[in-house]
C-alpha cells in the first residue's frame, strides 16, 4: 500500500487529525484551542473565513479565494470535530441529496420541521 499523500484524502486525514486534536493541550495547537475556547470561538473564526472568502471573490483574486475556501473547509472541519462529526457526515448527506432538486430537498427538509 503506497504511503503517498493524495489530495483526494486530505479532507479524510484532516478530519482525522481535528479528532486527534479534540482533547489535546490548548497550549500544543491552535486547533486544541479553537476546541477548548468552544463553540462560539469556532463560529467566529467561521464567519470572519466567510467574509475574507466573499470579498476574495468580489475582488476576483483566484489565488486569495482557494486560501480563503481552505479555511472556510478547514474551520467548518473543527466545528464538525467540536460536534463529534466529520467529513464522512457531510459526504454521506450529500450523496444522500445526489440527483435530487435542491427545491425538491429543501421542501422535503420543510415539511419535516416543526
């Protein structure tokens, strides 16, 4: 089995290292502290990711928008992490909506809801 690192796997070896992280010492990664500091912490570092993304790409700058996507990706996985998920989730819900409308799955998630 080859060792190489692909970029088709990188989402499932970060995930896997966020999980390594969940309870580590806050004081051996910035991850560990975005676990420690919370929920709130994390959404913070999400929504300013978000908004550096938006204006990457209102600017057009190619370059900044993969940066800024990476860490959107990147804290999302931390906030996935937080919760006791992980990419394999998501995966898993999108292939669930595979094929389907996104107006026939959002009325589907509508008429769920209380």
């Amino acid at each position: 089995m080859s060792t190489e690192r692909t970029s088709s796997d990188i989402l499932d070896r970060l995930s896997a290292t966020l999980a390594a992280r969940r309870h580590a010492d806050p004081a051996s990664s910035y991850t560990a502290r975005l676990f420690a500091r919370g929920p709130d912490a994390i959404l913070k570092k999400i929504g300013e990711e978000t908004a550096e993304l938006i204006m990457a790409s209102k600017d057009g700058k190619r370059d900044e928008i993969v940066y800024e996507a990476a860490d959107v990706l990147f804290h999302t996985l931390v906030l996935l992490g937080f919760h006791g998920l992980s990419i394999d989730d998501v995966r898993q819900e999108l292939v669930r909506r595979e094929g389907v409308s996104g107006i026939e799955e959002k009325n589907a998630r509508q008429a769920t809801q209380p």
